[in-house]
C-alpha cells in the first residue's frame, strides 16, 4: 500500500504482474502514511495531512471502518502490539 498527495491509498499486489493498483482507498488530503497491521492481514491504518486517520478492511475496500479526526496533520501512523493502532 502507498500513501499518494491526489488524496488516495493505492492497493498492489506484488504477485500481479501489470503493475496496476488493485484496489483505491479515498481520502480528503495528503496521505502521509501507511502501516499494515501484523495480526490480520487484511487490516490497514492511513494517515492523511488534513488530520484525519482511518482504519480500512482492504476485503471490502469501498468505505472506512473506523475514522478519527485530529486537529493538526497526521504524519505518521503504525500498530502497537497487535492490535492497537498509533498516530
């Protein structure tokens, strides 16, 4: 997964091999940051520069499980332990 300044995470899978993305995960700004969580594959935490952070089943990729609201930039997201995510 990579985090894009045209407001979306984009979805690869390194096994295919016409290097298109295989799936779109849309944001309101600046992605800034990305982190897989190591427990479940399919989970996955998105940073963005409007502050927002939002946790997303790439299963069903269409619509945020979860999001939070900051009220400064998100620069960095990632998972501590299992299952907690960090922003």
């Amino acid at each position: 997964a990579t985090g894009h300044s045209d407001h979306v995470v984009r979805l690869w899978d390194a096994r295919s091999r016409g290097g298109a993305p295989t799936g779109i995960l849309p944001h309101k700004g600046w992605v800034s940051s990305v982190a897989w969580c190591g427990a479940r594959e399919h989970l996955l935490i998105s940073g963005c520069f409007d502050g927002g952070v939002r946790l997303w089943d790439t299963r069903s990729p269409k619509v945020a499980l979860h999001e939070l609201q900051r009220h400064e930039r998100t620069l960095c997201v990632g998972w501590d332990g299992v299952d907690q995510v960090l922003s």
